[in-house]
C-alpha cells in the first residue's frame, strides 16, 4: 500500500510538474516549424512570433554550444522548432549571410539583430543621462566664456573649473533638467542631464581654469552648465527579453520623453526602479492602471476596482535608482504614474 501511494504521489508530482513548464512556455497557433531571420527583426518580434508571453524567451531558447556567439541571431540564420521531453526548444542554424571565423571580429551592432530598434533608442541616449545629486555637484562647469560673451558657435572658447579626468579630452556639456523623485517616498532619484553640445579640452586637465573649443551645440551654452567625460554609448543589442529576477514592488513611470503626459506604444518613459532594484537592461515589466473608484450601490460605499493591466514596456538603461524603458505595446492611453510590475 505504502508502496504504491508512493508511486502514485510521484506520479502526480510528474504531471505536475510537466504542466508547469507547459504553462511556462506556451506557443501561439500555427507557428512555423522553421523561420530564416530577415534584415530588419527585432528579437522581440521574433519571441512574439512564437510566444504568448515574449518575455519567456529565455526559456524556449535552446543553446547550441558547437556554434559561435550563439546567443547572437543574424540575418540568414534558420530558427527551427524541436521538442525535447514534451517542451517546445527553438534552435539555430548559422546562415550563409554572415560567416565567423577565428580572423573575424563581429560587432553585434552591425551584423545581429536587436531586441529593439536600436536606431529609435540610439539617438536619445546620446542625448540623455540621469545623473545623481553628487555626479552632478562633483562635476566640472563652464565658468566663463571667451570676451565673457554667452557661447552658441562651434569654434568658441569657453572655460571651465572643476574635476578634469586624466585621459579625457572630450567633454559633454550639459544642463541639469527634470528632477525625478520617487512619487511615494519623495527620495531624490537623479536628475535628467539635458545635452547642450561638446567641447573638447586644449588645455592641461591640471590647470585651475581649463580652456576648452565648442564643437557642437544644441542651443545657447550658459555659464554653470555642466562638462563630464562623454560616453561611450555602445547599445547591447544582445540582451534578451526576460522577466525580472526580483519582485518590482511600487514602481511608476514617473516621466516621459517630451514633457507631455500622454503615453504610447514606442515612446520612452522614466520608471522611478533602477540597478539597486534589480532591473536590467532587456527585463520586461506590465503596465498597469489603477482601478476606478466607483459606488457599490447594495453596501452603500465607495469600491476600488482591480488594477487592469493595459501594456508592456521594456527597460533598455539602468541607473542606480531609475531606469528609461521603451513602451511595446499599449492597450488604452497610458500616461505618467501608471504602474508597472513584474509580468
């Protein structure tokens, strides 16, 4: 008796547990057995073609050790659909497009896909920073200009005070802009660094008061405005879609690009979560609306409906305590100081 109890509990924690990763991954109708990635796929259309929940991704990709960088997809590579013990496992087949050998060095940014546009996301974080009280503080700063005259000229001199790094000569000039606070605790998050231009430093990094020569600007440089070392922006476009790892508890979008309040599919938003909340780049998170309150009119009082869940939104850059995410998909309008949770 003992003996079979036992077999038929093992049993039904096996079909349990089979049902679980069933439930894990679950493939939409009629997907294609094989797939030849094309020029112009993004990873998340990809994992959308074949996923319900694209996030999952990570999950129904099966790692081919005997191939090259196969984290990387390329056009021309063939996608085909294998089953192993009852789970969909979707595996690579290196194209004739692309070739990798040992003399090669393959930049993901030319050649693999991304999980994103990469050329909608690009150009704003070469524009943007969130920098925290003390970057900014700590930072150097343009303290006059040639003949005391206000800068908007590529060619004019300009000098600054402050930190100078050794090795850097190439310098952004920025302005302190939007102040995120987290909405709930009132906790500085950073600032946003609005971009006015470059310079790049003639003099010693040594000296009290530097020169520097504007290369480019955006509008008219200001005494104060701030210099720090540019970035090199180089956008991973091999990160994958995945759920967060820890619970995201009490986050917002806080912001969006533009200033306005409105939300939609493909803008980018200021969520009020960062690194020290365990966000990563390519974690995606559900967008939710806070319920209505409406009259229950049989227990005569007021009721909070459900949140609805009503979009997604994919984190691209982390910050200490914030981080820009790219909305997906929208459902209805969204707009700032909706929430966002795990998916």
């Amino acid at each position: 008796m003992k003996i079979r109890s036992l077999s038929i509990g093992l049993l039904l924690v096996s079909l349990m547990f089979s049902a679980f990763l069933q439930a894990a991954v679950e493939l939409k109708e009629n997907v294609p057995e094989t797939y030849i990635v094309k020029k112009g796929d993004t990873l998340w259309g990809i994992s959308g073609m074949y996923l319900s929940e694209p996030w999952l991704w990570p999950e129904l990709w099966d790692v081919n050790p005997q191939i090259d960088n196969p984290h990387l997809i390329y056009p021309g590579d063939e996608l085909y659909l294998v089953w192993i013990d009852g789970r969909p496992r979707l595996r690579l087949r290196r194209g004739r497009d692309v070739k990798l050998t040992p003399s090669m060095r393959v930049n993901p940014l030319d050649l693999a896909i991304p999980v994103i546009p990469l050329d909608q996301i690009g150009a704003f974080l070469l524009r943007h920073r969130i920098l925290g009280a003390d970057d900014l503080n700590n930072s150097a700063y343009i303290v006059a200009g040639d003949q005391g005259h206000l800068i908007s000229a590529p060619g004019d001199l300009i000098f600054g005070r402050g930190p100078f790094p050794d090795g850097e000569r190439t310098y952004g000039i920025y302005r302190p802009g939007e102040t995120y606070r987290d909405p709930l605790t009132e906790e500085l998050l950073g600032y946003q660094a609005q971009d006015i231009g470059n310079a790049k430093l003639l003099s010693s990094n040594k000296d009290d008061v530097t020169e520097l020569e504007i290369n480019r600007v955006t509008e008219e440089v200001r005494m104060a405005d701030r210099l720090l070392p540019m970035e090199e922006k180089i956008i991973d476009a091999t990160f994958h879609p995945r759920a967060p790892e820890a619970e995201i508890v009490d986050a917002y979008m806080i912001a969006v690009d533009g200033g306005v309040t409105q939300i939609g599919t493909t803008d980018i938003v200021v969520i009020n979560k960062g690194l020290r909340d365990g966000l990563e780049a390519g974690h995606v998170l559900a967008i939710y609306q806070s319920g209505e309150l409406v009259f229950d009119q049989v227990a005569q009082e007021n009721v909070r409906l459900p949140d609805v869940r009503a979009g997604l939104a994919m984190v691209f850059e982390s910050f200490e305590k914030a981080s820009y995410a790219l909305v997906l998909k929208s459902n209805r309008p969204l707009k700032v100081m909706d929430k966002v949770k795990n998916p």
